[in-house]
C-alpha cells in the first residue's frame, strides 16, 4: 500500500530560506544605477528659457 500525500516528510525550510535571501538581496538596485540616477541632467539653455517664460507670465509680470 502506498503513502497518502499527507503523510510525506516536511523538507526543511533552510533550502526556501535561501532563495528568499538570494531574491532580497538581487532585487536591490545596482550602486551603478543609483549613480547614474543621482547624476545631474543635461538641459538645454531653450529648455530652461522657455519654462522661465511660462512661469513669468504664469505669475503676472511682463517685460
């Protein structure tokens, strides 16, 4: 007679542990990213100009 499913052995946690551990720690983000994240944008000067204009005429003033 066969085993019922019920009545198998209970593996031990230490094997799910550590994929749990491996999948924290890789789901981090790069210190390469973070680098490249913090680093400044470059703009054009037409850019930043255009948008100084909205926000003066936004706010009223005129030349």
């Amino acid at each position: 007679m066969t085993r019922h499913l019920a009545d198998r052995s209970h593996e031990t946690s230490a094997g799910r542990t550590q994929y749990y551990t491996r999948q924290e720690r890789e789901s981090g983000t790069h210190p390469a990213i973070a680098a490249l994240r913090m680093r400044p944008r470059a703009r054009s000067e037409a850019t930043n100009r255009r948008a100084a204009e909205f926000a003066r005429i936004e706010r009223g003033h005129q030349v």
